[in-house]
C-alpha cells in the first residue's frame, strides 16, 4: 500500500493572493488609488478561477507574478482615470455629438462651477425671503432676445419636445409628415418619443413629399397639434416637396390647432448675411407664429445641454405645470451656465466670447495660415526627430455636426499625413494619447483640421502627432 502523500495539482491554488496583488500594485504606482487596485486584482483573479473551474487543464495565461502585476496595474488604472476626459478635437467637425457638442465659454465654465461649489439663490426670492423662480432670469433674458411671448428651459431638447407633445396632446393625435419622422443620435427616433409622451401619431404624406392638403385631410375631432420636426442629421433632394412653416401655422389657425416645431438646433445670432441657412435663426422662425419652437441649448446657441422652449404663453404656461417638468428641469450649474451664455448675446460678446460662433465663422484665409504655420512647426520637429513625415496642405469642406444645418458645409484647410504603418494605425496612438486627439481618416491619409481646437492646444497636439508618427 503506497502512504505516500498525494500532491494537490489544482491549478486554482497557484493563483495569487487577491490582498498581496493589491498591495504589490500599490506600492509600486503611488498614483493608483486603493479601491482601483483591489477591483483590479478582484476581476483578474475572479476571471482566472472562472476559467480554470470551466477547465482545469487550461493554463493560466498571466503566468509569473511580474504578469499579474503588470495586468492588475492596467486594470486599475484604467478604473482610476476620471471621466469625461478631455480631448483635442482636431476633426474640424465643431458641434461634434460624441466630443460633447459645443464646448461653452470660459466664462460660462466659471459660472457653473461658481454654482456648483457653494449654495445659491437657485429658488429663493431675496428681496422677499420666499421661494423664487429658478428659471426667472433665463426666461427673462430668451424673451428680451427673441421677442418671445413666453421661455422654459429644462434639460435637453428631447425632453423639450416629449413635454410639449404630453403638456399639449396627451391621449389625443398629433399630425406628422412621414418625411419628418427622423431618428436622431442613439437611435431615438420621433415616433418613439411620441409613443412615449401618450399621444398618437397620425403619419401624412410621402417619405418626399407632404403638402398642406394632407395635414388638412388628416385633421379630425381627436387632432391636438400639427408637429414639425427638422430634418437635423440628413436632407432630401431631387423630387421633393415639404409645407413651409407659416403654411402650417395658417391651417392650425384657421382650424383652432396648435402648431408646435421641433427645431433641433437654432442660434439668436442671425448668420443668414454670413451664407449660413436662414433656417437656423430662432426669432425668424417665431415670426411665422407658432404656438412652440423647441430646440437645443449646446448646440448653435453655444451653450450647455439644455432645451429651449419658445412660444405663447398659454402653451409654456401649461408645460411648467405639467408634473413631468420637475423631472426634466436644469440643474443648477447649467442654469448658471445658460444665463451667461445669454447675457453674453445680450451684450453683443457671443461672436468673441463663444467658441461655437468663433469657430463656425472662421476666416477661411485665417485658417489657412493657421495650419501653414502649424505644418512647418510639425515638419521641423519630425525632422529633429527623425521622422518620416508625408504631409500635404490642403483645402476641404467639413459639416457643422451635431445634427445642425444639414448638407451645409464650412470651407476649411486640413493637414494630410500619409505613410508609416497607415493612417489608421496613427489614428489609434492619437486617441491613446495622455492628451487624447481625434481626428480623420479619409482614403489612407490622416486629416488634422485645427478648426475647432483652441491654440493653447497647439503644443499638446503637436507632442501628440511626434509620438503617434513613431
């Protein structure tokens, strides 16, 4: 009889201490903060047993204990890194949904971080010592800019539209044109939202043709509204046709109908003299007369995420008291926000003060020496360097973004690098940059345009295309 002892093979018991792999990581990166590496540790050591219990015969990929570290290190770090980060938009595209739309302005910055860092009069009456209004001084301002009979703000256009159509038609029909019925980003689609505010969508209409004669047609004793919505990601060509808004405004009044218009993106800055769509000019759309003009506040007004409600004041009376509006509503730091970006266009400063506007009304010849400028720093660095550098100087044309102005485009100036191991590969060490920098790949060249990124960035951009040509 063998008395031998048996040796326990498990592979599960040469995994490592979950608390030494903790304390190894911490000791040798100061900046990794406690509950990062003990997470760290927790997953890699959890994953492994889970791997092995699905088959002990396999072998632990990580292997000696430097691995372990070097995993659980990344893991932590990855955990620790504050987020969002801030990056280079060096897309040109400046209302870019993904990088957060508008940047705002420093000064409205300053304002929302000088209300989030102490208490405020956010709803207090001061003179009186009662409760206040949080949204007086924004509604105040919106209606001395626009001309507006009544304002609301609450957190973000989406929510402006789904408050206006439940505030107005819930369990009753709103009349859309089936061209109109647009999927905006993330996959959020019109008719969705609209299920969702309780109302019933009456469709008229072609995908691309509507006229006045179907949304006449359509009206019937359970109608509510006529909604339109703007075609803010796309647009239709060739044989088309669509009611203009006054037309609609006319039917509503004539048959006792709200006519409500979902705008998306609008600026209180007239850019039409400028080649830029009338379109997009908020107090020319209220001049046709509708009962609601809905639309963004971090997109052409320059300022944080926020909808934008204008209109008559029995309409944006009945939003506000609708129950869905306390859980809609801006928090304070916008607030702050939104109320300096307004007094910024009160005063005539938008054009300088707001990054949007600067950026969309660049000089195309100020660009152009702009990025001359910046090749020769770039070309005269890779070369110290010793790096290979194909670049090309070249005029383009670049949308706005953000679901604002479709098929309108900016004329610009982009820098082309090409060569090395593609431009695809260069793409990926910008974005893994410690200063992140996006930018676009078009037919194997990469193109930087620096339209959209600030010149105190130039260094950190610079840094980043040395060491993404490597």
């Amino acid at each position: 009889m063998d008395l031998s002892r048996r040796v326990n093979k498990d592979p599960r018991r040469a995994l490592p201490s979950i608390h030494r792999l903790t304390e190894t990581v911490i000791a040798g990166n100061s900046e990794i903060p406690r509950w990062a590496a003990a997470e760290a540790a927790q997953r890699l050591v959890a994953e492994a047993r889970s791997r092995l219990d699905a088959d002990p015969e396999a072998v632990e990929p990580l292997g000696d204990e430097d691995a372990w570290v070097r995993a659980a290190e990344a893991v932590a770090l990855e955990l620790a890194r504050r987020s969002p980060r801030r990056v280079i938009n060096a897309t040109g595209i400046v209302l870019h949904t993904n990088l957060g739309r508008a940047p705002m302005a420093e000064g409205a910055a300053q304002a929302a971080a000088r209300a989030a860092a102490g208490y405020t009069d956010l709803e207090l009456d001061l003179e009186r010592g009662e409760r206040g209004d949080r949204l007086a001084s924004v509604v105040q301002r919106l209606e001395v800019l626009t001309g507006a009979e009544a304002a609301y703000a609450c957190n973000n256009n989406a929510a402006a539209v789904l408050l206006a159509l439940n505030t107005l038609a819930a369990g009753r029909q709103v009349v859309v044109s089936r061209g109109e019925l647009v999927e905006i980003g993330g996959s959020f689609r019109i008719p969705e939202i609209m299920q969702r505010a309780g109302v019933e969508l009456v469709e008229v209409g072609s995908t691309n043709r509507t006229h006045l004669a179907d949304y006449a047609e359509a009206i019937g004793p359970e109608t509510a509204m006529l909604l339109k919505v703007h075609r803010s990601n796309f647009e239709l060509r060739g044989f088309v046709s669509e009611v203009e808004l006054g037309e609609l405004v006319g039917l509503g009044a004539a048959r006792g109908i709200p006519v409500v218009e979902d705008l998306g993106s609008g600026t209180l800055v007239d850019l039409g003299g400028r080649g830029f769509p009338g379109e997009a000019f908020v107090p020319g759309r209220l001049r046709h007369g509708p009962d609601l003009v809905c639309f963004s506040g971090d997109k052409l007004l320059g300022g944080p995420q926020a909808g934008i409600v204008l209109g008559r004041t029995a309409a944006v009376a009945a939003m506000r008291k609708n129950p869905l509006a306390r859980a809609l509503r801006l928090d304070k730091m916008s607030l702050a926000a939104l109320d300096w970006t307004l007094a910024s266009l009160l005063e005539g400063k938008a054009e300088k003060q707001l990054p949007v506007l600067r950026q969309i009304l660049l000089d195309p010849e100020a660009l152009e020496a702009r990025t001359r400028a910046f090749a020769k720093r770039l070309r005269e660095g890779a070369s110290e360097r010793k790096l290979e550098l194909d670049l090309e100087i070249l005029r383009d044309r670049v949308p706005v973004g953000g679901g604002s102005l479709p098929g309108f485009e900016l004329e610009s100036w982009v820098l082309s690098l090409s060569g090395g191991d593609g431009a695809e590969a260069i793409a990926a060490r910008l974005r893994a940059h410690a200063m992140p920098v996006l930018s676009r790949v078009r037919d194997d060249s990469l193109l930087i345009d620096l339209r959209a990124v600030e010149e105190c960035d130039d260094e950190a951009l610079l840094e980043a295309l040395w060491r993404g040509l490597h």
